[in-house]
C-alpha cells in the first residue's frame, strides 16, 4: 500500500506558482520518540514541490548540520515529523543565531512533538502536542484566505488526518491560518477555537506550522502539497503575508455583501467569498455605518498591471466621485507614478517605495493592507510592513467617514476578500509594540553589527538586508529591541555624539526612546536624538545621539 501511495506521488499534481529566486531548503526528519511511517513520503513530495518551484533540497536526519556553517546553505529548515530530543545545546545555539539571522523554520505535524525541554523551540513552533485522537475525517476552518499556504484553499476543507490538541492556544503569539471544527470528529480537545495552521515572526526569522502530515496519503493530496508549498515559501522569505497575531475583528465582508451599496457604474462579482471588480469607474461601498478610529484590514489580488483602491472617510452618497472629493484613496496599482501607486495615498503622499517592494507580491498572489486610522492619522501596513504614515491636514476632507472599494473600469480586475475592521476607542494608550525594519538616511537600516549580541555591540547604518541585526521591536514611548536585547546610549549619557549600543534591557532611561512627529526618535533623558554621525549614509556609519535638527540623518521610519 505505501509503494502505491509513494508511487501514486509522481502522478500528483504540482502547483505552479510565480517563479521564485532560487532558494535551498533543508528537510530534518530526525526522531527521538515515535517514527511516523510518512516521512519517506513527506521528503519526496518536498524534494518534488522544489523541482517544480525553483528551490534544492537537502534531506538529512544528522543533527550535525546544525552548526552555522552547516545551516548557513539554507533560507529555510522543515522540521518533517521529528519527534523527541533531536539536538544538543551546541546545534540549538546554532538553531536559534540561523533564526536570528532572518531565516525560515517549516514544522510539520510531529514537529510540535519535538524538543519540550527548549524553550526557544516551543516559542518558534508556536505550540507543543498534548494529545491526538484516532485517524478520521474532519473540517478544517480556513481563517485566512490570503497567505500562500492557505489562498487555494475553500474556506471549508475537509480531509482525513490525525488531529492534535495542543497544549496552549497559539493565537496569543501567533497568527493562525486555520481552525478544527470539532463538532465535525470525535477527540478534540481545545473547545470553539482550536488552531492547526498558523505562521509568524520570531527573533528575526519567519515561522510556519501545519498540524496537517501524520499520514502518507497527505502527502499526494495537491491540496496539502500546495498548503505545504505555500509555508516553504512563507518560511523562505519568497512570499510575504501579515502574520502578526490577529484579534478582535469584525467581518465586514466575508462572502456576504449585507450593508454594501454600489455606487456609480459598473460592479464587483461575488463568488467563493471572493469581490472582483468589474467595469466601472464605480465604487462598492460599506453604507451601513462610518468609522473614526479603526483598523481596517482587507486581503486584494491583482490579476495583472491592473488599478483599483481603497476609500476612507468619505460621506453617505450614490455618486463614487463624493469619495475622491472628500475622502482619501489607498492605491493598489504598482506601476503607476511614485503618488498614485500602490501603497500610496493617492495624489497627497507617497508610500515609501523600498519597504512597498520589499513586501509587496506579485500579481496573481494575494496581499493583505492594514489601512489604520486614529483621529487624522493613517498608517499603511502592507503583508505586516508599514510602507506609509500620513496625517491629513485638509480642513474639506476627513479620514473618518464610510470605507469602500474601488472598481476602476474595463481590463482592471482586482479581487478582495476577508474585509473586517476593529473599532479603537480614541481614549485607548498607543499602539502596543510592532516589529520590522528601522529605516533611516538613504533609505539604510538600523543594524546590530555583525549580528552580535554582546552587550555593547555597535549599532550602525547599513543596506537593509532583512536580517535579525535588522528586525526591531518598538515599543512606542519605550524601548526598541533586537536580537532580544535593547537599543541604548552607552552609560547612559546625555553629551552629543554619546554612543548608541546593544545592551542587556534594564528598564533605565537610556533605554528609553520616543517617536516624534517629524520623524526623529527622541531619547527623552538626554533630550536628544537618534542620530546618524557625520550625515553620511556609507555602511558602517555609527549611530549616536545629537541635538535634535530634524535633518535628514535624524529621520526615521519604524515599523
């Protein structure tokens, strides 16, 4: 039966997918506990999904590899149904700098079963096994329709698979991909909201985990290869999505189009929960209610070099035109002119095209937009990337106001799905922490040099190369943090020119730091701030602290 099964793996179907730089990845399979009989069949569906995608394999059950020069091939490892204890200290401290390095980890069911002993795994993975009952069909919810491991997919798949209960819930840290209905098999343990897919940043590097894989047969399902695929690629760094954890959103649009009007000519199809523009220059509006402060979130797909947007703050009205008189639009449409393209608001403010490109995805690949709004303030995240921050100060137009979807005209074809929007209380504190590059002069990043981690370590300017030395958690009003350390002015000084370093977080005033409307990023106990020495822009250049100017080598762009 299991040749069948691994013979019936050739004749399955491979899913194309737009051509990918060449990338490496490593298949680890190595087991302490419980060997699952699918593994063989898992290795040789990866190995087929990288001749047909543009990436190597490498498979291996030696742990040896796990050194940085062994790791060091690799964009991304898939930990294929590992189980137990399968590294020792040395090749976990080598694991965790590889991650920290910006790189990719794949963990495929059992590998949920593997290494209970070491937290920065349990954190990486996102959730450790507890307990699975017998093999038998079920329903797996498709939360998000948008990321590649989860855009085939309907929003109901049901399939035969082991399914494991998890010993914590990984929405709190994770961002999850797709639910259990247990109502639909016998054996499920964690109640209403019971993850099984998810993804998410970690210490610099990206994350997915399925708990999808325990049975040969998966691996010659094109749905569960595709799903898998669409994780490599995620892990890989060579497709981008919005895997911050995700809560408290209401469904505007979900399948549904209840409280939409359209206005203006043309329309949008509705079909498997999927609004594609047609015709127009038109607009398909949210008429029931107006919104002030919000984060709106909605996932869109070009077909091609095609135009449509987003409106915000525009008032109750039949004719799509009171939208680009009153409002604001949020382009999509990656060709045109630097203020009318994607990521832009439209005609008033350039996104920043560097961190746009960066994070976009081609067409015919789905993007995700938080469009978030407090008071006249808009900020712009695209798959989890902020690309623009704009204020407006027309005194005719307003970011509050209804929400609608642009369908431009004839031979624009954009599609949207999942729109939903959480309401913020204008009273609320800032906005808790968001992580991403530190953009400065020339458009370089806030690096830690050489990626160290010893306290002290120089903090730079050098070309952003998307690295854990380059991924900051900043905390608005508090600290900004890499490599699990924190930025911070050395002895705490306050003197122009005082150096910015690396150093252990101790919650003093040199660790402290404030965002500023023009840009600079204060440190409040000196009164200085963030600083590029001699305004030069070579890679290199240390950081330090000196008289806020407003220049252009003390202007910033935080996640």
């Amino acid at each position: 039966m299991i040749g069948k099964l691994l013979a019936a793996l050739l004749l399955a179907p491979v899913p194309a997918v737009a051509a990918d730089d060449p990338y490496d990845v490593l298949v680890f399979s190595r087991t302490a506990g419980f060997r699952h009989d699918s593994i063989a069949a898992g290795t040789t569906a990866i190995r087929e999904l990288g001749a047909a995608n543009g990436f190597s394999v490498t498979a291996t059950e030696d742990p040896a590899v796990f050194s940085t020069a062994g790791l060091a091939n690799y964009e991304a490892v898939v930990f294929l149904n590992t189980t137990g204890d399968v590294l020792n200290a040395t090749q976990q401290t080598a694991f965790e700098s590889y991650i920290r390095g910006g790189h990719g980890y794949v963990g495929v069911h059992a590998a949920a079963d593997t290494e209970y002993d070491w937290p920065f795994y349990g954190e990486l993975v996102g959730a450790w096994f507890a307990s699975h009952p017998a093999i038998q069909p079920a329903d797996v919810v498709v939360e998000d329709r948008a990321h590649p491991a989860t855009a085939h997919l309907p929003g109901r798949w049901h399939r035969t698979d082991e399914w494991y209960n998890y010993r914590t819930n990984a929405r709190s840290t994770a961002h999850v991909l797709a639910t259990l209905d247990e109502s639909s098999y016998s054996g499920g343990g964690m109640g209403a909201d019971h993850p099984h897919a998810w993804c998410k940043t970690y210490s610099g590097g990206r994350s997915f985990y399925t708990g999808g894989g325990h049975t040969v047969e998966s691996y010659a399902d094109p749905a569960f290869r595709t799903h898998l695929l669409g994780g490599i690629r995620y892990a890989a760094g060579r497709a981008d999505a919005d895997c911050r954890p995700e809560s408290g959103y209401s469904k505007l649009y979900d399948g549904a189009t209840t409280g939409w009007s359209q206005a203006g000519p043309g329309s949008f199809t509705n079909t498997d929960a999927t609004l594609t523009s047609t015709g127009g220059m038109g607009l398909f509006w949210y008429s029931t209610k107006q919104f002030t402060n919000y984060s709106l979130k909605l996932d869109w797909k070009t077909a091609g070099d095609d135009n449509s947007g987003v409106f915000l703050g525009f008032p109750p009205s039949g004719d799509p035109w009171s939208a680009v008189n009153n409002g604001y639009e949020v382009q999509i449409d990656a060709t045109d002119a630097a203020d009318r393209t994607t990521g832009a608001v439209y005609t008033f403010q350039s996104a920043d095209l560097a961190a746009r490109d960066a994070a976009l995805n081609p067409p015919g690949e789905w993007n995700t937009y938080e469009l978030l709004v407090e008071g006249e303030h808009l900020q712009v995240l695209l798959n989890g990337t902020k690309i623009n921050d704009f204020t407006d100060t027309d005194p005719v137009r307003s970011l509050a106001g209804h929400i609608g979807l642009q369908n431009h005209g004839d031979g624009d074809d954009v599609s949207f799905r999942n729109v939903r929007v959480k309401e913020l209380d204008g009273t609320t504190p800032p906005p808790g922490p968001r992580t991403g590059p530190v953009r400065g002069l020339a458009n370089k990043c806030l690096d830690v040099a050489g990626g160290a981690t010893a306290d002290g370590t120089k903090i730079q300017l050098y070309t952003c190369n998307n690295t854990g030395a380059q991924t900051w958690t900043v905390t608005p009003g508090s600290t900004v943090k890499a490599l699990g350390k924190c930025l911070d002015v050395a002895g705490g000084g306050t003197a122009n020119g005082t150096k910015v370093q690396l150093y252990t977080c101790n919650g003093s005033a040199a660790q402290n730091w404030s965002a500023q409307p023009d840009g600079t990023v204060r440190n409040p106990q000196s009164g200085r701030c963030l600083d590029v020495s001699q305004n030069s822009s070579a890679d290199g250049r240390q950081i330090h602290i000196w008289d806020c100017l407003g220049a252009a080598n003390q202007k910033w762009v935080l996640p």
